[in-house]
C-alpha cells in the first residue's frame, strides 16, 4: 500500500480503501439512533462482495474500546463515526449555503464514494463535476445503477489523477472558468504531495471566478505528531498481528510528509480569497458530537475545516 510517483488503485486497494472506510462511517451514522446526517447511499455502495476484504480490515482498524482486545494506541469506532459525521455535516452545509448563493456548479475533487451528488436537495441547472481515478468513480456509478439509484443533479464524471492535467479535463467536461465554482477537498490533502497541493490550489484560483467559494479539510498534524502517530500505530499494529488481525490496511503508509505542503488559510488569504478557519473541536462541539474523554484521543479532532470566498 505504500505510495509511489504515478501509483494508481481502484475502489479496493490502496487509497480507494480510505474511501470505503469513511462510507463506511457514513453508513453506520445514518442507520444510528439520532443521526447528524443521512446518507442513505453509503450503504449499498459498501456492501458489495469485491469489498468483503477491506470491510474486515477497516474494522480491524477501528479499536473497540468496550473490548479487553482494544488497543490504546488505536482511534475508537464511536469517535471516527462521530467525527466523519461532523465533517460530512460541515461540508453538506457549505454546499447548500453555495447553490442558496446562486453558485451553480460545484467540484469535488477525490470524489471517492461521495454521494452528494445524489443526496442533496440541489437547485435546478446545478452541475456537481466529480474528479477521481477512473476504476472508482466506474464503481460507484455502477453499484448505484445496480441500485436504482439516480443523481440529484447533473452529475458529471471526470476521471483523471490529480497528479496530472485534470484542469484541462475539468474544463473539457464542461466547467466555465468564467462562472463562480464551489470546490471541495474533503479527506483529500494528506494522499497529495506538498507540491501537487499548492498547485491544486493554483489550479483552483486560475479556475475560479469571483463569488467561487472552495472549502478543504486541513489535516493539523505537525511533524513530531505525525511521527507520534506512525510510532502509535506500529504497536498497535504488532499487538494486533500477534493476535492474528488483518493487518493489512495501514492508512498511515499512504499519506505524504508536509514538506513543501503551504498553509491552506494563508495561501488563499494571499491570493485574494477571503478565508475562514473552523476547528473540528469547536464544531464537533457545536453539534453534540464531542471527542472522547481521554486527552489521548483526540486525534481525528485535530483537523480544520478552512472555507474561502474569492473576492
């Protein structure tokens, strides 16, 4: 699983596997008791047989923290699922408060398994571009179909790695640079390198005119606790092998280091947008959902949620 210049995966393998694990979560929130959001297509596109496997790793993943066998290293079940629906919630409100602005066409770049275009009560003439690998963005389209299921919206798939030209197939597919866009990183910028991020920023802002709003998840791990975070889960990792776990889904083998990697905030602010940061603490406050109790867990609350407007 570890990551390579010009490495690709489909919907099982890879970085595909972190897009099941999150609809995962999706799915397990939306059939819970008080759900913060809906999503009634996470699962179906989850439960298919070619995913048996990563489901099984996923969960070996997710530490149980009711169970003598849990890891203290490990982050729990209930703190992913609640924040995985804090940040879907975060992010289903930037896109209605946008398309409520009149902002008709809307990008989600690493579109994975998101369903927003489907899900969500779009205006009409509304346009959601999804740019992924073309094995995954084949998948959801397919399993969906299989389902029934029919987007909200326009939706228009733009197969092409974010590594490459994907302005150019974004532009090709339809987008108008000279109409306002919403742009979306969710879950997107630790599977880039520092300086495919700062050009996927310059590409954003050549791309977007004024009234276009973008909104990126900031994963706001340093150095040292990145460090701390791959020593945690490499005894976790021997703890759950010597028990005969499946092993094999290490998340952390796929992010990129931050070198090079520009502060999102800042960069927008400096190129004529005006930005906004939220902490994933203060909001998973905000809505009900907060960390848990220890002060050692609360790892996936250390994210920001940044939005910008270009003036």
């Amino acid at each position: 699983m570890t990551r390579s210049d010009g490495d690709s995966w489909d919907i099982a393998s890879s970085v595909g596997a972190t897009a099941v694990m999150v609809a995962l979560a999706r799915a397990a929130e939306t059939s819970s008791a008080a759900p913060l959001i809906r999503d009634e297509f996470a699962e179906p596109l989850v439960s298919t047989p070619e995913l048996e496997g990563v489901r099984a790793q996923v969960a070996s993943w997710w530490a149980d923290g009711d169970t003598e066998a849990a890891d203290n290293h490990a982050v729990s079940a209930e703190q992913m699922l609640n924040y995985q629906a804090v940040r879907t919630h975060f992010f289903d409100e930037f896109f209605a408060g946008a398309a409520a602005a009149g902002i008709r066409q809307h990008v989600i770049l690493a579109a994975g398994l998101d369903s927003r275009a489907y899900r969500l009560r779009w205006p009409d003439d509304n346009v959601v571009y999804e740019i992924d690998l073309p094995l995954v963005l084949e998948y959801k389209a397919r399993t969906l179909a299989a389902h029934g299921a029919k987007p909200a919206t326009t939706r228009r798939a733009v197969a092409v790695d974010l590594r490459e030209d994907w302005p150019a197939a974004l532009r090709e597919a339809g987008l108008d640079p000279a109409a306002p866009t919403t742009w979306l990183a969710e879950g997107l910028l630790p599977f880039l390198p520092g300086p495919a991020q700062e050009a996927m920023f310059a590409a954003i802002d050549r791309l977007s005119a004024p009234g276009s709003r973008v909104a990126v998840e900031v994963f706001g791990i340093d150095d040292e606790q990145w460090a701390q975070a791959k020593q945690r889960w490499a005894e976790a990792k021997a703890e759950r092998e010597k028990r005969g776990e499946d092993v094999s889904f290490d998340p952390f083998d796929l992010w990129y280091d931050n070198e090079g990697r520009p502060d999102c905030a800042g960069w927008f602010g400096a190129h004529g947008w005006s930005a906004e940061s939220v902490d994933g603490r203060d909001e998973s406050e905000r809505l009900g959902r907060p960390p848990g109790p220890s002060a050692d867990d609360e790892r996936p609350f250390l994210n920001i949620f940044v939005t910008a407007q270009k003036s």
